[in-house]
C-alpha cells in the first residue's frame, strides 16, 4: 500500500539533511554504497532505510543503492547543486521539438483530440528545454567560480586544462545552442514555431484549440525572453570569467617557470629600467589650447517650451459597443481604419491597434478568410497588409 502524500511530505522535512548527505555522497561516487548509506543513516541516530525504499525514494542497483530521479532532481533543485551536463544532452531537445512541431503542421486540418494532445507536449518539452538551459548555466556559473576561488588547491597548469575544457567543451556549444541567428539551433527553432503559432491562433473555430495555440504563443514568447538572458550570462559573464582564468593561469604558470629558471630566458621588459617623465612633451601647448577655447564665448539660446501632446485613453466599453452595433462586418480591420479616420481624419498606429485588440474579446468569433489576398492599411507610420476577417451578427 502506498503512503500518503502528506507523510512522505513529512519524512523528507524531518530527514533532509541525512538525505542530502546521502546526495553528497551518490554525486561523488556515482552510486549510494550500502556500507555509506548504514553509515549516514547512522550519523544521525535513525533506521530510515527502511522508509527510503518504501516509499521510492532509492532504489537496489545489486547490493547497493541510488536515487529515483524524482528525488534527485528534487534535491539538486532545492540546494541549487546543478551539475553542468554536456550540450549533446541538451541537443536532444531539437529533435523532439522539431518532430512535434512537424506532426502539428501536418495535422493542423486533422484530428483535434490528437492536435490538442501534440500541443500540450510540446509546451511541456519546451518548458523542459528552457529548465535545463537554465539549470546548466547556473551549475557552469559555480564551478567557474570554484575554479577561481581555487578551493581545491590545484595547480596553475590544471586550472588552465580546465577552463579551456569548460570554453571548449560546455559554453562555446551552449551558446550556439542559444543562438538564434544560427539556423540549426533550438533557438531558432522556436523562434519559427513562435511565427507559426501566432499566424494559427485565430484560425480555429474550437474554443479550446484556440486557448492551447494562444497559451503555446505567450509560453514561446517567455521562454525566447529567458533565453536571451541566459545567452546575456553566458557571453557578458560566464565566458569572460573562464577566460580571465585561463590567461591568469597561464601569465603566473610562465612566471613561475621563470622564477625556476631565470637563466634559459631573457629578463622581461617589466624588470628592465626605463627612464621617462611624468607629464607630456607637449603639455604646455596642450595647456594653452585648452584655455583658448573659452577666450570667445558663443550666444546659446535655451529654449524650455515643450508642445503640447494629446493623450488618447482607449475607451474599451464605447468601442466595443459600437463594434457589436455594426455587425455583420465583412472586413474587421477596415472597419478599425473607417472608425479611426471618421473620428480623427487619420490613422494612427497606436490607436489602430488599440481598436484591433477587440477581435480577442470572448464574445467576438472572428472568420478569417481562405483567400490569399491581403488588405493594406495605410496609418500616419507605415503601411501594413492584414488578411481578411469577418464576424456575423450572431458572434
């Protein structure tokens, strides 16, 4: 019989500190040893072996033990000890988002149960690509640090092995991974999935269909925003701290194997007497120019007045009243421009879209139009091209 939520709640509250001694331990060895785990268990004066394998928190690999990965992703996440995984692992990611992604484009006409189904998974492996991105930076981030720090006391030969593995290795390919100007990234990719969601998101006359596509868009939106950051550490602080350690390492790796035998070099520049003045050649005439700009002084005229500018509040309520009195429309954003240009002689940007933002109202059924021929608006900033969208009386 299986334990109740709240009690295995419990047990870990009460015995976190054995169970992150007993992580220490698995992370270190890769496995949790039965003769380490009776030991701990024993450090703090309790049998919860038992309780472990009751309630599935470790699992018998032969005669020893390790974690579920439930716990262990538990854990790490809770004392914040991410361990920085290959960029292959996090690679994978591209190829079952591009899969999903593919069997949504080809079954956008076909079975909504299933396309409903692809949706949500899809969210899900893109929240989990975004998860391990994030969790891969900050676990590159303390290791970095622990190499500057030298808390291990290693050598400047090792540390320079190690930041180069990690530049090579873990950033430099992470990076590209995150760079979504480079075609075959997971960036990229979303950045497509992203456009093709967006254009989606209205064509569907169910409801709940409609709701997943428009939930898939903001989730995309976030996750492209978060990747940005990440891509922002890696390349402003990640890469150059690994990098100020490789040359430091290496400056002092140098000047140690001079120390040791100044005799096979020749004296660096640095140890070298050079004799030169404080102050430039050509101060005094550097001087003089200086205090001859403000011989002549020139009129300036300070002018503070500021035009007055017109705040347009959008009123929601008025708007989408006189919407719901015009229908049927044949054409919703011709209707936004004739509204605007009725009221104002113009169109301007902002307020045009303000007027567009209806169409998203619950009561409101938008129709949009198989045909390929677009419309072009022109407002007072650009010219744009909208496709043809319609809404009977009866929305």
């Amino acid at each position: 019989m299986r334990a109740e939520p709240r009690t295995i709640l419990r047990f870990l509250l009460e015995n976190f500190e054995a169970l992150r001694d007993l992580y220490d331990t698995q992370l270190a060895d890769g496995i949790l040893k039965k003769e380490l785990l009776k030991t701990i268990c024993g450090n703090y004066g309790s049998n919860i072996h038992p309780q472990l394998l009751e309630y599935k928190i470790i699992r018998t690999i032969d005669d020893d033990f390790e974690f579920h990965s439930v716990y262990q992703n538990l854990i790490e996440f809770i004392i914040s000890e991410f361990k920085p995984l290959l960029p292959e692992t996090i690679e994978k990611y591209n190829s079952s988002i591009s899969k999903l992604y593919q069997k949504i484009v080809e079954g956008i006409d076909g079975d909504m149960q299933i396309l409903k189904l692809r949706v949500t998974e899809l969210g899900t492996e893109i929240k989990a690509f975004f998860e391990l991105v994030e969790r891969n930076t900050i676990g590159l981030l303390k290791e970095t640090r622990v190499i500057k720090a030298n808390i291990e006391k290693i050598d400047y030969r090792e540390k320079i092995i190690r930041a180069s593995r990690w530049i090579e290795e873990y950033i430099i390919p992470l990076n590209r991974i995150l760079d979504v100007n480079h075609s075959e990234s997971v960036a990229n990719k979303l950045h497509n999935i992203g456009q093709f969601v967006n254009t989606k998101r209205l064509s569907f006359t169910d409801e709940q269909l409609r709701l997943q596509f428009e939930q898939l868009y903001h989730l995309i939106i976030s996750i492209n925003d978060g990747l940005l950051r990440q891509s922002r550490i890696i390349t402003t602080e990640l890469l150059p701290l690994i990098d100020r350690i490789r040359t430091e390492s290496m400056i002092l790796t140098g000047w140690i194997e001079f120390l040791d035998y100044p005799e096979k070099f020749e004296t660096p520049l640095i140890l070298k007497p050079v004799r030169d003045f404080a102050y430039s050649g050509n101060i005094y005439l550097n001087t003089k120019e200086f205090f001859e700009q403000f011989t002549k002084e020139d009129v300036v005229f300070l002018d503070d007045e500021q035009g007055e500018t017109e705040k347009w509040i959008f009123n929601k309520k008025f708007y989408r009243n006189k919407l719901q009195n015009d229908l049927p429309l044949n054409d919703f954003f011709v209707w936004c421009a004739e509204t605007l240009t009725e009221e104002y002689k113009t169109i301007e940007l902002a307020k045009f879209f303000e007027l567009v933002s209806l169409v998203f109202e619950k009561d409101i059924d938008p129709q949009v139009s198989e045909s390929a021929e677009l419309l072009e608006i022109k407002t007072d900033k650009s010219t744009i091209r909208f496709p043809k969208i319609s809404i009977n009386k009866n929305a």
